[in-house]
C-alpha cells in the first residue's frame, strides 16, 4: 500500500514550519521508515496526481523546492525539524 502525507501547508491547516511533524508521526507511529515517510510526502503524491514528468523528485527540467538540514533525515526523522536553507522555484529564501 502506498501512503501519501499531504500538509495543507497554505498556513491555514499548520503552523509554519510544523508540516515536519508528520514525517516524524509517520515513521514513529505508524512504523513506516523515513525513506518511506519522505517518499510519501514527495514522489507518492506526484505519482498519484499524474506529475510523475513534473515534480516529486530533483530532477533536470522538474520543478522542485529544496531544503537541507544539517544531520541525516534517514537516520533521525526529527532532523526535518530542524531546517538550515530553504529554496524555492529557484530561489534561495533560506540560508
């Protein structure tokens, strides 16, 4: 079974900046692992939507917001908390 996480991030549904909760209930309570967690969150739901060719996954000619945090996600889900450098449609918004 695929497992799609989506935020509603237009700031109505989340804080700002909380949407990392989920992953982190994802691998903590639900037993997926973070790969799996992220994946949800990122290619899943490109999959589902039939954006495969334009989002879901960095790639040359997709669009894609990027961000980084300074520990491994994969070992530590929390680490999504805790973001260092935010681009956006190309733009560095957060370094």
């Amino acid at each position: 079974v695929k497992i799609m996480m989506g935020s509603g991030a237009d700031g109505s549904t989340y804080a700002h900046g909380t949407q990392a909760l989920d992953f982190e209930m994802l691998v903590k309570r639900s037993g997926l692992s973070p790969v799996k967690a992220i994946q949800a969150g990122t290619i899943v739901n490109a999959e589902a939507l039939g954006w495969l060719d334009q989002v879901g996954s960095i790639d040359k000619g997709k669009y894609a917001d990027v961000i980084a945090v300074a520990g491994d996600p994969v070992a530590d889900i929390t680490e999504l908390e805790h973001v260092t450098f935010v681009m956006k449609g190309g733009k560095v918004i957060v370094r």
